[in-house]
C-alpha cells in the first residue's frame, strides 16, 4: 500500500520530525520503523488488517482513521493515517508503553484527518 507523511500548510511534515527526533534519541527504533514502512509497501490493506498490524481507532471516528502497529526495541509506535484514494497519508506518530490511547493523541490525529481529507 502507498503512503506518503501529511504535511501541514507551511509544508512542514509532523511525522518526519517525530522521526528525526526519535533518530536522535534511538536510531535502533528508526531502523525498525523503516523496516515497517517497507513491510506497509509492499502489502495490500486486507493482508495488512489480516495480519493484525493496522485497525481502526474504536469509537466515533467519523474520518475513518486507522493505526499501524510497530514493535520497536523495549516500546511500541503506533502511527495514524487515513486513507485517501489508493494512498495511506500518515498523519501522527506516537511512542507507547500502553495499550490504550490519550484523548490527546487521538485529537491530534482527527485534526490532522480533517484538514488531510480537505487537501486536494
């Protein structure tokens, strides 16, 4: 499946610079992520929701935003996108230590989602 990383209206992309500032800090865990943004290519949605890695956020979620699931060394990244034609556009991206999402993390998300799906 294609994906490409959101960028905000002075161009500037939320997802890559959580990336680099997780390089920063963890490059063994970014290394893991490009392994799974490969893994994300080169399957299709319905091999991707079979093997459990992507799902959709519980609850009203009126634009229809997913997750991908990523093991990482010692923690978990969960990265938010919304599907727009063929293409994944991720929106969001979260390190966590538990299974349950913030209110916080998950309104960033839908306010991304909203202006994303606006874009043409």
């Amino acid at each position: 499946m294609d994906y490409k990383l959101w960028e905000n209206s002075p161009g500037r992309s939320p997802v890559k610079k959580e990336l680099l500032d997780l390089a920063q800090k963890d490059m063994q865990s970014v290394k893991a992520i490009g392994k799974n943004f490969k893994r994300f290519e080169k399957l299709s949605y319905e091999n991707l929701r079979k093997s459990k890695t992507i799902d959709k956020l519980q609850g009203k979620n009126p634009n229809k935003i997913h997750y991908y699931r990523i093991s990482l060394p010692k923690k978990i990244a969960r990265i938010f996108f919304i599907i727009k034609g063929s293409t994944a556009v991720f929106l969001h991206l979260i390190i966590k230590k538990s299974d349950d999402i913030k209110n916080k993390e998950r309104s960033t998300a839908e306010d991304r989602a909203k202006i994303a799906i606006l874009e043409e």
